[in-house]
C-alpha cells in the first residue's frame, strides 16, 4: 500500500518561510514523479511544483523565485522549502505521486497525501 505522509504545515507571518516534508511508503521512489498541489477554500486544487525522477522541475508561475522543490531519494522523501510567504499562499497543500508500489501487483499510478494545512497571516 503506498502512502504519502506530509508536514510542516503552520500558521506563519507573511514574508516569513516554511518547509513542508513528504514522506512516501510503499512506492518506489527513485523512479517516482513527485509534486506538491495545494487548494485554497472555494478554489480548485492547483498544482504548485512538480520534480521528476531525473531532477527535473516545474513551478506555478506564483510561486518562481520563492519556492524549491527537492527530493532524497535515500529518505523516500519531497520537500518544499517556501519563502517570501504571501497571505495568498494560504491552503492545504497536497504531497503527489505517480509511480510504482513496491507490492504486486504494479501498476503506473497516482497517490496523494492527506495534506497539511499552511496559513499566511499577520
């Protein structure tokens, strides 16, 4: 069974940083497409960063030059580092994952996180 653990969430002043962690079980995580996804109240889940299995990333263009998505492949784990944090940065942000179980039988999937809850605010 794959699961995805996050956290890091807080309440935080804007301009001030967070780092949020993802834990992955189950999946194997070399080869697996990793992304943080958030979804403010009344809003659609959007996609925040995305770093594949080589390394390479993407970013919501809100977020360029502020945010950092990583990943330890010997940990199984997703980071996002958050800086210059705005009130509209407020959400639940969602750990993703496309990849493989460690279990048969495997198949290519998607798996998200529970989430953990971020609030901008003075």
């Amino acid at each position: 069974q794959v699961t995805l653990v996050e956290s890091g969430g807080d309440l935080v002043q804007p301009g001030g940083s967070l780092r949020l962690s993802c834990a992955a079980y189950g999946i194997i995580f070399s080869i697996s497409n990793m992304g943080w996804y958030r979804q403010a109240p009344g809003k659609q889940r959007e996609v925040v960063a995305t770093i594949k299995s080589e390394d390479t990333t993407n970013y919501a263009d809100s977020v360029k030059d502020r945010f950092t998505i990583s990943r330890d492949n010997n940990l199984n784990r997703v980071y996002l580092q958050m800086n210059n944090l705005k009130p509209e940065d407020t959400a639940v942000y969602y750990c993703h994952a496309e990849g493989l179980a460690t279990t048969l039988p495997r198949s290519w999937a998607e798996y998200w996180g529970q989430g953990t809850q971020v609030t901008v605010s003075s």
